[in-house]
C-alpha cells in the first residue's frame, strides 16, 4: 500500500508541475501575443493530407493547466478516498489516461487528430464507470457509452463531408456547399458529450463511477468537451442565425429541467450532477447570446467549486461508510465542520453569491440575457434557472448539514486527513478567488454591459429572494414527499432515458439482430465460407459416388480380361 501510495503522490506532482509549466506558457502568450500552430503531415491521399495540428495558445494553455491543477488534487483526495482498493493502481494509470485524453482534445485543432481525445474520454470514460463491476455500473456505462457515440458518429460525419476541402483544420476552414451539414454534425456532436436535451440522462447515471472519478468528469474534463468544441468551432457555427436560437432554447429547457429534478431528488452525488447539467446549460446559453469567451470564463469559475462540491461530498460518503442518501446523512456541521465549511462556499459559488467565483461569470450571462434580443418568456426562464439554483443548494445544505442529529454512532469521524483536507483547501482558494483573477488577467469579453440599477440589481434580489423562499419551504420534510406524481417524473428526469435512450438502443439492438440474421447469417454465410462448404460437399459426395460407380466397372472389366487371358 505504501508504494501505491507513493505513485499517487508522483502522478500528483507531475500534474502540478504540467499545471506550473502551463501557467508560465500562458504568462508568455499572452504577453507577447503569440498563437503557435504546428503541423505534422503523417500522410497524403491524392489533394487530401492526414495532419498532425497542435495549437498552443493563451485559451489551451490556460484550459490544460486548470485540467491538470484539478486532476492533481484528485489524486491526492484519491489516496485516502480509495484505501486499501486492490485495484487503486489501475485506477490511477486510468484517471492519468483520462486526463492525456482531455489534452489531446484541448491542444489538437484537427478534427481527424481529435478523434484521440474525442473517442479517448467515451472509452476512458466508459471504463471508469463500470469500475466497480457489477449490474448497476455496467447498466450505467452502458447507457454513457451509447450515448457518446452518438456524438463520436457526427464527428466521423463531418470528417467525411470535409474530404472536399482537402483539410481537417478547424481554424482554416472556409464556406462551401456542405457547410451546414458540418456546422450541424460539430453542434449534435457537442450536445451529446454535453449531455444537452436529449441526451441529458447519461449524465446523472455516470455517477456509478467512485467520487474521485465524477469531481474530475463534472468539473473540467468529459463534459466540458462538447463546450470548448462550440467555443473552437463559434466563429463558423455563428455563420447561421438558427444556432443562436436553437442554443438557446436547448440550453434554457435544459438548466430549468436539471434545476427541478434536483428539487425532487435524495443521491448527494446526482443532486451535484444534476447541477453540472444546469451550469453546462448556463454555460451554452451564453453560446447562445454570442459570448465564447463569457461560456470559457464560466467553465473555468465552475470547474473550481465543483471540484470543491464533490470533493467534500465524497469526503462525507467516506466518513459516512458509503451512505449517498440524504436522508440517511445529517449533522455533519459538528461532525465534519472544515469539510461542512468548504461545502458552504462551494454551495454559495454555485448560487452565485456576490464576490464568490460563480458570481463573476454568471451575473455576466444573466445580465447578457437580460440586454439581449429575447422574449419575455426566455427572460423568466432563465430567472427561474437562477431561483431553482438557490432552491437546491439550500436543500441540499439543509439535509446534511443542518439536520437532526444522526441516528447510527460514528466514533473515528473527523477532519484531519491531510489528504483530503489539502485539495479541498486549494480548491476553496479557487471557488472564492477565481472568478476574480480570471476576469482581471485574460478574459476579454466582446460585449459591454450598460444597465440600470434596477436590472443591475435583478440577479442579486432573486437570489436573495430565492433564499427567503427556502427558508420557508425545505422543512426535515420537504415539499418533494407530498406529490408522489411530480416525484415519479423528475427522478426519472422527465422520462429522458424511456423516450430517447431505450427506445434507441432497443432499435440499434434490432436492427443489429437483423443484420446478423440477414447478413452475416444470411446471404453472406450462404455465399461465404458456409455456403462454399456445403456446396463442397455435395460436389464431393457427387463425385464420390460416380468414382466408386467407375471404380466397380473398371474392377468388373479387369477381372473379365484377365479371366478370358
């Protein structure tokens, strides 16, 4: 164990020290203004060349630090998380692996060279799920898997259809006949990993994986894929007037949807997972309203305190002996209050409470919804997004941390592992001091912001506002136990997985039945090597018998010319 140990500790100072050379690469980019764009031509097929692209700039190397930053406090809070796990050494080869596929993703601007982090993170991903192996995560990585590959066609989709320009290079592309149909492969395939409707159900199922695993996947890598290929590919998806609509509407149905079925739902670690899919709303939202760079300042604010929020929830799975359930878990303030504060400020971040890292980035996109060109009722769903924000955080902080007393003794609980506190504290550094940072160094915006007090002060009051209502509202009891029909259909999160997943993988298991029996047992077995067989062995039959026929003859014709000899 101890030397398993110390591999975590070196996969931890080598993504700390990847984490300082990105920083020191940003600091130079971005003084000096610089974009350097290598290319490898690994081969060439009549006017078409199979490229090797790296692209080093401010935004990748701004983006590869924070991943590797997060992913070396992972592996610290991995050490005492995962004791005495048999498997812990796989486990972080794996965690590694999943991490040099999200680089890959993050620095290569070719779409066919993007397939090694694009198809990297689904198999990773896929492996990571299942990792405890048994019916439940084998289901959910299953249903993860499936639907990524949704995504991982539409890039193959638009690989094809770009053949015709003779290059893959997403930042040298120009208008020609086919552009629509890349725009639209590059936007589903970027809903699916960024579990948009509707293909959100994946998401809260990938919560099979350990802890360790979803504070990775929720904060700054799978998920976060689909949206860095919107801000890489922006300049020619906002070519089109209907993708500005369309985002928005998908992602506004998706934060209001993620929002209410966090409201009726009792896992820790789906609440926070439900709330990953609200924030990925928010963030396409601001896609949406024509702000790449507001949707990258976001992701970054929110890769800090969701890190944070699943950390310290699984911190209490931990102490609490694997206990998910909310109802199950309480007092955890006089318990565990270090991990109890650190929640708090995850919570406040997530809420947007002024000064905290959240605040910074979506008080921007709220206010950005409010001057845009938007209707009434896209206006007061994205207020209601904001409220359903404060409503399950609240909730959520209420079941854990503020309950009554707990009912089964914990004797050995408390906060002083080392191992957890460290990256908890450094991400807390993050939740409160990110968003600062981030806006006075390299976020530059393409929009200003002029408003009156009255609209500067709307995101403030509904928070305040929404905090009143959860006062009065999330008794021990909660409103989520008195309409068992409206607890039945946002736990099943609208009936996503019946309506999209199922039936689409029931028609994908059919029509793979099909073909096999149409197919590779049909007409390609009866003209292949069964067919062949059978028809050899006839002929061979056929001709054994006229051989023994001949041969009886010929036996008869040699005993007659010997007898008459």
């Amino acid at each position: 164990m101890f030397q398993l140990m110390g591999v975590e500790l070196c996969l931890s100072v080598m993504l700390f020290s990847w984490f300082f050379f990105m920083c020191l690469s940003l600091i130079y980019l971005s003084m000096n203004n610089i974009c350097l764009l290598l290319s490898w031509e690994l081969m060439s097929c009549m006017s078409s060349s199979v490229d090797f692209d790296l692209v080093i700039d401010w935004m990748s190397c701004s983006f590869s630090g924070l991943v590797c930053f997060i992913s070396g406090c992972v592996m610290i809070f991995t050490i005492s998380y995962m004791k005495g796990d048999t498997n812990l050494l796989r486990f972080s080869f794996t965690v590694l692996l999943f991490v040099l596929s999200m680089n890959f993703l993050i620095f290569i601007p070719s779409l066919v060279s993007l397939l090694l982090g694009w198809d990297g993170l689904g198999l990773v991903s896929f492996c990571l799920v299942i990792y405890y192996q048994n019916s439940k995560s084998l289901a959910a990585g299953v249903l993860t898997v499936l639907m990524n590959r949704v995504g991982d066609c539409f890039i193959l989709g638009a690989i094809s259809i770009l053949v015709t320009l003779g290059h893959w290079n997403m930042l040298c592309l120009w208008e020609f006949s086919g552009f629509v149909y890349v725009n639209f492969f590059i936007m589903v395939a970027g809903m699916t990993k960024s579990a948009q409707i509707p293909f959100s159900s994946w998401l809260p199922a990938a919560m099979a994986a350990p802890t360790p695993v979803s504070a990775l996947v929720h904060s700054s890598t799978l998920v976060t894929a689909g949206v860095f290929l919107f801000i890489r590919f922006f300049e020619y998806l906002s070519a089109y007037g209907w993708f500005s609509s369309f985002m928005i509407y998908i992602s506004i149905m998706t934060t209001v949807m993620s929002g209410v079925c966090a409201l009726w739902e009792y896992d820790m670690k789906k609440i926070i997972a439900l709330s990953t899919l609200s924030q990925l709303g928010v963030m396409m939202m601001s896609l949406g309203l024509g702000m790449p760079m507001l949707a990258l300042f976001h992701l970054y604010t929110h890769a800090m305190f969701k890190a944070l929020l699943f950390m310290c929830g699984g911190n209490i799975i931990h102490c609490f002996s694997g206990k998910q359930d909310m109802r199950q878990i309480n007092n955890v303030f006089k318990l565990l209050p270090v991990t109890s504060t650190f929640l708090n400020i995850a919570n406040m971040a997530l809420c947007g409470m002024p000064f905290l890292a959240g605040f910074y980035s979506k008080d921007l996109i709220i206010e950005s919804l409010i001057t845009g060109h938007m209707n009434v009722v896209i206006f007061l769903l994205g207020c209601v997004g904001v409220c359903l924000t404060v409503l399950y955080s609240l909730r959520f902080s209420f079941y854990i941390i503020w309950g009554n007393e707990s009912s089964d003794v914990y004797t050995n609980m408390g906060d002083n592992d080392i191992n957890m506190i460290f990256p908890m504290s450094m991400l807390a550094m993050g939740a409160m001091w990110s968003g600062f940072i981030f806006q006075e160094l390299f976020c530059l915006f393409n929009v200003d912001f002029f408003l009156p007090k009255f609209m500067k002060l709307i995101v403030p009051l509904l928070i305040f506002s929404s905090l009143l209502v959860s006062f009065g509202v999330w008794d021990k009891g909660g409103v989520s136990g008195k309409f068992s029909f409206l607890n039945y259909v946002n736990s099943s999160m609208w009936f996503l997985s019946s309506f999209i997943c199922y039936p689409s993988v029931l028609g994908l298991k059919s029509m793979t039945n099909n073909s096999l029996k149409v197919v590779d047992m049909g007409w390609l077995e009866a003209m292949g090597g069964q067919g062949l067989f059978s028809f050899n062995k006839v002929v061979f039959f056929v001709l054994e018998h006229w051989m023994m026929l001949l041969f009886n003859c010929y036996m008869i014709v040699f005993v007659i010319v010997v007898f008459v000899i």
